[in-house]
C-alpha cells in the first residue's frame, strides 16, 4: 500500500522512463493485476523512507535493492533501443534549440522595451551635430591615428608599477599603529599568492590593507570622536542644506557656463552659414514657420471663436504685476515701451522668439531690422511699437484687438511664440473709455479660450495677493490648471514688505490661490529702474536668490527661481503642446478641406476651384478684352450711331425752332434769311455742346453693350456685379476733351453755311430725308389730336369705349376750327382775338362752353397737322425741281427752299458723325481704356470691395478651399 501510495502521489515521484523499461517486479508494483506476472513473487528488501504529512519535507525515490526472482525473459533488441535513444538525443537537441532561441527573442525584446525612446529627445542635439559627417572625413581620421604597436608604446610599463606598489606596502609595513593588521594581511598573502598574481592583484591586497588599518584607527579613536563631534540635529540640516544649496549654486554655473559656450558655438555655426562657407542652403526654423501659419490664420478669421486651436503662450496679469519684463528677459532685451503705473500695452503683441546668430527684431509687415544690442535702435523699436498700439486704437477706444506681430532672434533664445495681452484693471480711471475693463476681460477671455494656449499668470509679489484680479480669471478658464504656468513677481519687494514668509511659500506651493498649474516660479526682475540692462537684472537676481532665506529655508526650490529655468519650463511646455495638437488640428483641416471638396465636386464639377483674388484676374482680362472690342467697332456703325443719335436729340429744335417760323414768311428771301440767322444762333451757342453729349452717351451705350452682352455659354454671370461697378465707375471718372467743342463748333459752322446741292441723288436724299421727318411729326401731331378728342366714332363701336366731358369740348372746338382753315387755306399760324371770339359765340350757341385758352391750344395741333400735311405734299412737287434748283428757280413758280434747308441739316450732321468719331477712335476710346484700368487697380487693393462684388457660395467654397 506504501509503494502504491509513493507511485501514485506528486510528491517525489519522477517518472523518467516508460513503463515497458521498467524491471518485472517494478512493473508488478504498478500494476498487480499484470497479466504476464504468473510466478511467485519473492519477498523484497527495500530500503523506504517513511512519509508524513506534517513535516512537509520532500520525498525521495525509492530504491530497490537486492531484488531476486527465480525467472526473467531476456529479449536482446539492443539494436532498436539504441535506434531509440539517439532519436530521443536529436529531439532532445532539436527542442533546446528552439526553446532557447525564442528565450533569447523574448529576453530581447524585453530589454528593448526597457529602453527609453530617445526620438522625443532628439531635438536636443543641435542640427550641427547631425551633419559632421558632412563637414568631417571620418576616413582620414582614421588613416591618421597611429597604429595598435604605435598606441601600445604609449601605455604605461605595469611592471615598473607593480614594484613601486611592492615597495610602498613594504614602506607602509613596519613601525605603523597597525603592525599586527598588516602582519596577518602577510600571511594571508603569503597563502594566497598563487591566486592573485600581478599588478591587479597587488591593488587589491593594498585596498584591502588601508580598509583594515582605517577600520582599526577608527575603533581606537571611537569613543573620542564623537564626543569632540558632537552637534544639534538643527545644525546638522542648516549645514546640510548650506551644503545642498552651494552644490546646486555652483552645477548652476557649471550649466549656464556651458550654456554660454553652446551659445557661442551655435552663433558662430549660424554665422559661418550667412557667410556660405559651407555653400548650403539654410533651411526656415520651425518655429519661424509656425509663427507663420499663425499669422496666416490670423488673417484668414479675424474673430478668434472660430480661430485654430494652435498653441500659444498667453501671458496675462494684472496691470503693473511685471508681465512686460518678465516677456524681456526671456527676450533677453528692453524692447516694450514703459511707464510707471500708466497702461502701456494697449494691443496684443505676438512675439516669435527663434534662435539666429545676431541678436535683432523685425515686424511682419516690415523690413527693416533693429538691433537690439545698440541702444538707439532699442529707443526706435520702443517708439515704433508705441506708434503701431496708438494707431490701432480706434477713436473713443482706450484698448485695440489688432494683434502686433513681432520676430525676436538671438544666439540662445528658447523657440516659442507669446502673445502679451494689456494688464487686467479693477476700475476705469479718467480719460479711459467707459468699455475699457470689458474689452480687456473679453481679449483675455478670447485667448485663454483657446484649449492648446499655455497661460502665463504673472501676480504681483509685492501687494496683497486678495487684490489679484487676474487669478480668478485664469481659474475659469483653466480650472484644473492642465495648461497654466504661475509666475510670482517681485519677490525681492515681497521678501522685505511680507511679515510672514510663509505666505510666499504657500503662493508657491499652489495653496493660497483657488487656482491650480502646472508649476509655480519666483523672479526677480530688476529694481524698478527702466534704465536697467538685461545682464544687470541677471546678476542682481541671482546674488538675490543666492542670499535669500526663502532659499536657505527651502521655502523654494532652486529649479523654481530665476527667469532662465522659466524660460526653459515654457519653452519645454511650448513644444510638448505643440506635438500634441498639430496632427490634431492638421487632421480636422484634412477633414474640412475633404468635405469642402467633395461639396465642390458635387455642385461645380466642371469649374475650376477659383478664390476671389483668381476671379478677380480673371474678371479684369475679360473686361479688358471687352473694352479693347470698341476699337473693333467700324466707322460705319459710329457715324450712323451718332448721326441717328444726334438728329432724334435735336429734330425738334430743327423743326419748332427753325423750319416752322422760317416757313411762315412771306417769300423765299425772307425764309432764307430767317433760316441762316436761327442756324447761326443755334450753332453758336447749343449745337457743339449736344453734339458732344451724344457721342458721349454713345460710347457708354457702346461700351455697355460690351460689358452686359452675354456670349453663350461662355458667359459667368458672377462678373456681372463686379463688371457694371467698373462700368459706372469708369463713367463718373471718363471727361470728353474741353477742346473738342471749339474745333466742332467750326466744322458745323462751316457746314451750315453750304447751300449748294451737287447732284440730284443729294436732292432726292435731301427730300427723303425731310418726308421721313415731317410724316414722324405728323405722326405725332396725330396721336395728340387722338388724345384730345378721344376715340373717334369706329374705335367707340367697337371697343366700347367712350369720350370725356372735356374731350367732346375739344371735338366740338377742332370741327369749328377745321372749318375756319377750309375757309382760309393761307391762314398764318396764330388765332386773332376776334377769330378765337367767333369760335367761342359760335360753340356757346351749340350750347358748349368753351375757354379761349382751350381754342389757342387745339388750334395749335390742328394748324400743325395741316401745314405738316401741306409741307409733305410740297415735297412731292419738289422731286421734280432740282432743275429749277439748278437754274436758282429762274421763271417758276416752284420754290424748294425748305428741301435746301434740310440738305443743309442732313449734311451738317453727317460731318458732325464724322468729325465725332474720329474723336471716338483715336483719343476718347484710349482714354477710357485708361480709365477702366486704373478702375481696376483701385479694386484690386481694396478688399472690401472685392468681397462686396464677388460674392456666391461659389465664390465662398472656393476661398474656403484655398485657405
């Protein structure tokens, strides 16, 4: 039962072959019940360790002894049990192998994962470093080393060594306090002298016997020591920290020691680049590129809610708490404006601080660089910044949102970009704007907003930390100060002015304020003199930090002072934000730029992405063109322009003024007269001047029909706003040329004066030309005559329409007066007075009261349309009279004076035409052309008007899309 319980139990027990390998009896043991075992098993002796399950001690394997039987089978398979085992030897060896190459995989990838990524870090090592291999020939180097002979030459001669190490441990050995401690070391050496033979052996027994013979020493003066050494806990941790604090100091300077000599390296790198010695081309620093996209996005939103996100350090504080130095002296010059307690940052102020080999500062929109180490281009800058904040400030305004951008390059400047916002106030003082403590609050506001800015809070050290304005402010917007850096000021003032400095060190530590951040820094930033260099400010902020209590009490931590580790803190914080955000903020404009494009496929697909500037160009060309096509127009189509434009303008002067008082004369000497002396009035004083007018307004006509005619499916009609802006602007500017009256005034003059009809295709012209005019004022006459007596007896039948009161007046006086002219076929063209009283008795006894001005003015259009009709039947007894014309009307009694007249009128207006459009062609059409593009240059530096005039989703999408 033992032996099963031992076989069957996991305590001790390794089966290590199979069961067939074993021994008969063995096999007997582990199965009784074995079929082959038919013999009688003698008893065994074996030798058993008991076993017990309180000892919990391990169990060996039993072992079998002196077992006798009286039979046992030998089968001799040898050659198939040594078959066996070496196939059990090769997977043996097979499955070691594996096993131990994936160990050592594991092992490691297990040690590559403990090793730190150094990728973020890399950024460290200046870019110089990266490129030696360019600059150095590692080759050549190694061609001039020295050989392993030459270099083994110069190694020391261990032997010579050794034997000096003999003899000083011989020198050491006798007469000493610890002659028996050496003496045992001896023999102990003596003993083990055939183990530690030579120079590294000898080191150790020396090693060995000092540490012996100080450990003697050290008992024998025990009890005395300490006694003589005996001090207060209290002076053993100011010792310890005066100690702490030297170390600290002195790795300090180590650190800014070193610092200085990078510094120096990488400006004379940086210059040797400026100078091309190397012949390289000198790529844009990342944070002047992203300084940048900063000001690119700046300008492509002005309003900071749909903003970017990008990270910037946002410096806020109230005002006069130090914010303007402490953004010095990480600029490392004097460059804002100062005043004593008076608000002097009136307008955000972007500053890029990038690393360069000089030491200047340039603004964005200019080129002029200031050299910040010469004290007059420091006075300018302050000046130049002071003028841009002036000038910002809108009137009735004391602050201004427009932001300042400012470069600041130097050998040893962290790379960041901060914006200085003006100092939170309590109250509105005189000569401020009522709006004054809101506008700061919502600028401050709209930059702390962003979720990526880095706020810098600086507080004044030296009042009452309950009069802070700013810290309630940055604890709304920054609850959980996950972005928020807190910069305690003054602290000099505030270590002489506070009664318990413990208070500094709450402020500190982040437990006075409600407001938390991510760390907590203490400076000092002058004296409070404005005359102060930057390396004075150094010097008397370290001396203070080094003498302070704040710092003997450890009330502050030395990496919490001065304003070069805050400066590097910021930066270091800087940079974090900034991988972090963008890829995010370049991934949500891949995705807006994505659906922007998908919106233009959609709804544009044959258009080409065109922003407002490209519209513009393209606008500008077309109406170019446009106005080069009236060069294109042929004399032709000018001259029966302007002779059909001028003669409908003045065919009534001609007619009223003119042919029907010349045409009630008497005889033909009369008519002639009294035609030459109205024609020379007329020209004299109103004729030029019309004449100019109406090829003015035909060259707008022209030119308008250029602008608006649509060319098929050519034609954008999104140039049409912007094309008739430029239309009436370029009218209001265009005047003819003064001149051209006096020199027209001739002409006509000239013309007018001709009486001599060549030929008869002129007078058949002449007569044409007079039926067309007379029949269109008849046509006139008519029309009027209709509109006084109202429809006559047709248009009431079959219209249904009827005549007023006062037109069946007016029908009754015009039925008497055409009976006055049936009666008097000559009668001149006005009314006596006992003529319009004949009339007026005669409609009284018909019963129709009638006013005499009512006679006068119907009489007026019915005499008109008889003497148009007897003129229009004189010119077809005219046709036949340019003979008589020619022999000046000699013996007949036909006279065509008034087709002479109209020959006179037709002619001067063809010369007019002519004279008008050489005028057009040569000198009005180029002057307008000019016009059109100073027109368009005016646009095209105006902004607002190109987003006045090109405007459409189109246009929206399109400017989207190329920002």
């Amino acid at each position: 039962v033992i032996c099963r319980s031992l076989a069957n139990s996991s305590y001790g027990i390794k089966r290590k072959s199979p069961l067939q390998n074993l021994h008969l009896v063995s096999r007997n043991i582990h199965h009784p019940y074995y079929p082959s075992s038919k013999f009688q098993r003698p008893p065994l002796r074996i030798s058993i360790q008991l076993f017990s399950s309180l000892n919990r001690l391990p169990l060996h394997k039993t072992k079998l002894l002196n077992v006798k039987h009286g039979y046992q089978s030998h089968r001799n398979f040898w050659l198939a049990r040594l078959a066996s085992r070496l196939l059990k030897v090769r997977y043996l060896i097979l499955g070691s192998a594996v096993g131990g190459g994936y160990t050592a995989k594991k092992t490691y990838e297990q040690w590559k994962d403990m090793m730190p990524d150094l990728e973020e870090y890399k950024w460290i090592i200046p870019d110089f470093v990266w490129e030696l291999d360019e600059l150095i020939d590692l080759e050549k180097l190694i061609k001039a080393l020295p050989d392993a002979d030459d270099l083994a030459k110069l190694l020391p001669d261990f032997d010579k060594i050794g034997e000096s190490l003999a003899s000083l441990k011989g020198f050491l050995s006798p007469g000493t306090p610890g002659e028996t401690a050496f003496r045992a070391t001896d023999q102990g050496y003596d003993n083990d002298k055939q183990f530690k033979k030579g120079l590294l052996g000898e080191l150790i027994l020396l090693q060995q016997q000092i540490q012996q013979h100080e450990e003697e020493a050290r008992r024998a003066a025990g009890f005395s020591s300490q006694q003589k050494r005996k001090v207060s806990d209290k002076e053993k941790i100011d010792q310890l920290q005066e100690e702490l604090l030297r170390t600290q100091l002195k790795y300090q300077r180590m650190l800014e020691r070193l610092e200085k000599e990078n510094k120096e390296l990488r400006k004379l790198v940086l210059q040797r680049d400026d100078k091309g010695i190397h012949q390289r081309k000198l790529k844009k620093s990342l944070i002047d590129m992203y300084s940048e996209v900063l000001d690119i996005l700046s300008d492509y939103d002005a309003s900071y809610n749909t903003q970017d996100h990008l990270p910037r350090v946002v410096v806020v504080g109230d005002q006069s708490a130090g914010k303007t130095s402490v953004l010095e002296m990480i600029a490392q010059a004097r460059i804002f404006p100062r005043g004593s307690g008076e608000m002097m940052t009136r307008s955000p102020v972007k500053v890029t601080l990038s690393e360069g080999p000089h030491h200047v500062a340039l603004f964005k929109d200019s080129s002029r660089e200031f050299d910040l180490t010469k004290e007059e281009d420091l006075a300018a800058l302050r000046n130049e910044i002071e003028i841009r904040m002036r000038n910002s400030v809108k009137e009735g305004c004391t602050v201004s949102t427009e932001t300042i951008s400012l470069s600041v390059k130097g050998p040893g400047l962290q790379r960041m970009v901060l914006v200085d916002l003006p100092g939170v106030i309590s109250t509105v003082t005189s000569g401020m704007a009522p709006d004054t403590k809101e506008t700061i609050f919502s600028i401050s506001k709209a930059y702390m907003q962003n979720p990526n800015a880095i706020i810098l809070c600086i507080q004044d050290g030296s009042v009452d930390a309950e009069r802070s304005i700013v810290t309630d402010l940055v604890s709304q917007m920054d609850p959980q100060g996950k972005r928020t850096i807190f910069v305690l000021t003054k602290v000099d003032l505030a270590e002489k002015n506070v009664a318990s400095p413990n208070r500094i060190q709450q402020i500190i530590e982040g437990k006075l304020f409600p407001m938390k951040a991510l760390g907590y820094f203490a400076v000092v930033t002058g004296k409070g003199n404005s005359s102060e260099s930057i390396e004075s400010i150094k010097e008397y902020e370290e001396e203070f930090f080094q003498n302070s209590r704040l710092l003997k009490t450890s009330m502050l931590k030395a990496h919490q002072v001065t304003t070069k580790n805050l400066s590097l803190a910021v930066s270091d914080c800087f940079w974090k934000m900034v991988r972090e955000s963008v890829e995010q903020q370049a991934d949500a404009f891949k995705a807006t730029r994505f659906n922007l494009e998908t919106e233009w496929k959609n709804n544009y697909p044959r258009l080409r992405e065109l922003d407002r500037n490209e519209l513009f160009e393209k606008a500008k060309n077309e109406i170019l063109d446009e106005v080069i096509s009236l060069t294109q127009v042929t004399p032709k189509h000018w001259e029966d322009m302007l002779e059909k434009t001028l003669w409908e303008r003045v065919s009534t002067h001609v007619i009223e003024n003119i042919y029907l008082p010349a045409a009630q004369t008497a005889n033909s000497g009369t008519f002639n007269t009294t035609v030459d002396i109205k024609l020379k009035q007329w020209t004299d004083k109103q004729l030029p001047n019309k004449a100019v007018e109406v090829a003015w307004e035909t060259l707008q006509e022209e030119f308008s029909r250029f602008m608006t005619e649509k060319k098929g499916k050519e034609h954008d009609d999104i140039f049409d706003k912007l094309k008739q802006a430029v239309r009436e602007e370029t009218i209001k500017r265009h005047k003819w040329n003064e001149r051209a009256e006096d020199s027209l005034r001739v002409i006509q003059h000239n013309a007018l004066e001709d009486r001599s009809i060549s030929d008869k295709q002129q007078w058949d012209a002449a007569i044409h030309f007079m039926e067309e005019t007379l029949q269109s004022r008849l046509k006139d006459t008519e029309s009027v005559i209709e509109d006084m007596v109202g429809p006559d007896w047709k248009k009431r039948w079959l219209y249904w329409v009827g005549r007023t009161k006062e037109q069946n007046i007016r029908n009754e006086t015009k039925n008497e007066l055409e009976k006055l002219i049936k009666c008097n076929e000559d009668h001149p063209a006005y009314l006596a007075n006992d003529e319009v009283t004949t009339v007026r008795k005669n409609l009284e006894a018909r019963g129709v009261a009638v006013d005499p001005c009512l006679i006068k003015d119907t009489w007026h259009q019915i005499y008109r349309r008889y003497f148009l009709k007897s003129a229009l039947n004189h010119c077809n007894l005219c046709r036949r009279g340019f003979y008589y014309y020619q022999r000046h009307f000699v013996d007949s009694e036909l006279e065509c004076n008034d087709i002479v007249l109209f020959w006179r009128i037709q002619r001067m207006l063809a010369i007019t035409a002519n004279t008008l459009r050489q005028q057009l062609t040569n000198t009005e059409v180029r002057r307008l052309e000019k016009n059109v593009k100073e027109v368009l240059e005016d646009f095209a530096e105006d902004n607002e008007k190109k987003v006045m005039l090109l405007t459409g989703k189109r246009v929206q999408l399109a400017e989207d899309l190329s920002k």
